[in-house]
C-alpha cells in the first residue's frame, strides 16, 4: 500500500495514502470535538475536514484540547500537541471570529488561533508573511506556478469545484495587477498608460478624441497647459484601477466563441480573470521587461535598432507565445480540438487590440471628464 509523509507539529510521519483530516483525526484515536487542525498554514474547519484530502508533504499543526476542569486529557495522541495535557490551562478567552467561549489555543468550534502580543510583533508578522508567500505549499506560490505552467488549469479547478489549494481568480488577478504597476515603469514601456498624445492620434479614435478635448477646453476655459497634467495624473490613477474592466470585455468574447457549448457567462469570467493576469505578467513585465535589458545591453555595444522596428518584433513573438498558451488553456478549460483551439487562440489574440482601444477610450473618457 503506497503511503505519505506528513509533518505533524514539525515531526515527519507516514501514514497510509488516501487519508483525509477526519480519517487522520480518527487514526491518531483523537476526539474530534476537542481538536483543531491548521494545514499548511490555514485552519482547516470542522465542517471541511471529510472533504480535505491530505496529501504528500502536507504540513499539520494538530492541537487536542483540555478536557472538563482537571487540566489532563485522555490519552492525547503520540506526537501531537500535548502541552495543553502537562501545563496549567490559559485564561479564558472570546473566539473573534464565532464568539464562542475557549481556554486553550485554538477555538474549539471555528479553530481561529488565540491572538497574543507577540503575534503583532514585526519579527513575527514578516517571517509568518515570507512563510506564506514563498513556501512551497502556500496558495500564493501554488496559483503562479499553475497559471504560468499549466494553461486552463486554474479555471478548470476553479469551475470543478476545487478551490481550496488555490486564490481565487479575482484575488490572483489582483496580485498580478499590483505586480505589474510596481514594476511596469521599469520597462520603460508605456504599457496600459497612454498619454493625451496618444489618445489625440489614435488610428480608431483620434479624430474624435481632438475635438471632445477642444470642447471641454472652451467649456472650462482652461489652458492646455493647465488641463495636461492635470489629464495625465488622472490617467495614472485610472490606470491602476481600470484595468479589470478588460475582464468582462475578454468573457463577452469568450461567451461569443463558446456559445454553442452554453457554459455560464461566470464560468468565462474565471477564464478571463486567469488570462488577464497571466496577460499582465507575461508581456507586459516578463517580455517587454526582458526586452528593455536586452536593448540597454546592445546600446552599450553600440548596436542600436530602430524603435518601430524593435517594437513590431517584440509584438510578434509575444502573440506567437500567447497564441500557443490560449491553444492549450482552450483545449484544458473549454475541451476544444487542437485545430478549433487555434482557431479561437488567433481570434482572442486578435480581439486584444479591441479590448485595448475600449479600455483606453474609457480611460479617456473618465480622465477628460474628471480632470
């Protein structure tokens, strides 16, 4: 029979494979009513713990609480937390999260952890903070891994109903926003952002965007002097929080590509919300990124390419890399065939550049308006 290898309270354990937090709890010959269990870092509540499968390398904290008023409980389990068995009980103390009356460590009821001053400590909430981020098994570094190695994975859990191991789509997007307006301006790249120039000589709007900023112009009697930064301000603000607007716009398309298969417009949002941050971080900060030092590096050597030249080439390989990621979240996610995930690759590739113009429109329009 295969087995696992589980940390119990930090010691390593094995155990036959196919348990779950109930099985475990029983195995170990602990009452259930008088255990809390934090799996990788997350409590795991009483009402889960039949559906949470344990796995290879899970990390457990297993606590068995004080039973009645003598201090010492039956027979607490080889290697889980005994402390409570040998010491005298904590004070008393009102669960937060449930209300709920508890002595020990844990809240028997909900298993939120009893708070303390050292939990506030800045050495305590930057280690409990680089823990959850980088270590191996934390939702965070679980997510990236799956977005950007397994295409249509996280959507396919996420509309399965396997949720827990992972953020949620709206949270990941997020994430991967924040990531790419911190390192965005590195790239030297206007990205998202663009300018009133821009927006004054858009091949699709242009025309249209010169004359509603001469008449807001002389409706305001400002200069353009005084209106442009002001414009420009306001535009990096939109920036950062407009981006999801992109989200709905990419599902509508999806909900175009896929409506003979009737799935519900909320299952293309899941989609759209794994693209766009996978979009975000990929071309935006990876290739363009990458890109930027690979230029200031040749600069140095003084070899110099042409701006428009260097940039249809980076647009190039960045659609052909797109391209080939969405052919393989449409065949994960939408079970499509390999010629007919192309297909619709190449056309969600080519509906970026209408996503763009919308949003940018939008930011212009909200910037003027406002500024």
């Amino acid at each position: 029979m295969s087995s696992v290898k589980l940390s119990i309270n930090g010691e390593p354990r094995d155990f036959p494979d196919g348990l779950t937090v109930a099985s475990l709890v029983e195995q170990l010959g602990m009452k259930a009513d008088r255990v809390a269990v934090e799996l990788n870092l997350e409590i795991v509540p009483r009402s889960s713990w039949q559906a949470t499968a344990l796995k290879d390398g899970d990390k457990l904290e297993i606590v068995h609480f004080v039973g009645g008023g003598s201090g010492v409980d039956a027979a607490p389990a080889e290697g889980v937390e005994q402390r409570a068995a040998i010491t005298t009980p904590s004070p008393a103390w009102t669960c937060p999260t449930c209300g709920r009356a508890g002595s020990g460590k844990f809240c028997p009821n909900c298993g939120e952890k009893k708070s303390d001053s050292d939990d506030l400590s800045l050495r305590h909430f930057f280690s409990h903070a680089v823990e959850a981020l980088f270590n191996a098994d934390s939702k965070i570094f679980r997510s990236f891994r799956a977005l950007f190695t397994k295409p249509g994975y996280l959507s396919a859990e996420y509309v399965r109903g396997r949720r827990k191991p992972y953020l949620h789509p709206f949270q990941l997007f997020f994430v991967c926003n924040v990531i790419y307006f911190v390192l965005q301006p590195l790239t030297t790249w206007s990205g998202l952002r663009t300018y009133l120039p821009l927006h004054e000589n858009s091949p699709y709007y242009g025309t249209l965007a010169r004359q509603m900023v001469a008449r807001h112009l002389s409706a305001t009697g400002m200069s353009r002097a005084e209106f442009l930064p002001r414009f420009t301000h306001l535009l990096d603000l939109e920036a950062k929080s407009l981006v999801v607007l992109m989200v709905p716009l990419f599902a509508v398309v999806m909900l175009a590509m896929e409506w003979r298969k009737k799935r519900l417009f909320g299952e293309h949002m899941v989609f759209a919300f794994h693209f766009c941050a996978f979009w975000l971080i990929s071309v935006f900060i990876v290739l363009y990124g990458g890109a930027a030092a690979v230029s200031r590096l040749l600069r140095h050597f003084g070899m110099v390419f042409s701006y428009f030249g260097y940039d249809f080439r980076i647009y190039l390989f960045g659609s052909i890399f797109v391209a080939i990621y969405l052919a393989k979240a449409f065949r994960t996610f939408y079970q499509d065939t390999l010629p007919t995930a192309i297909f619709k690759a190449i056309g969600l590739l080519a509906s970026t550049l209408v996503v763009l113009q919308i949003y940018r429109f939008i930011q212009f329009v909200i910037a003027l308006y406002f500024s």
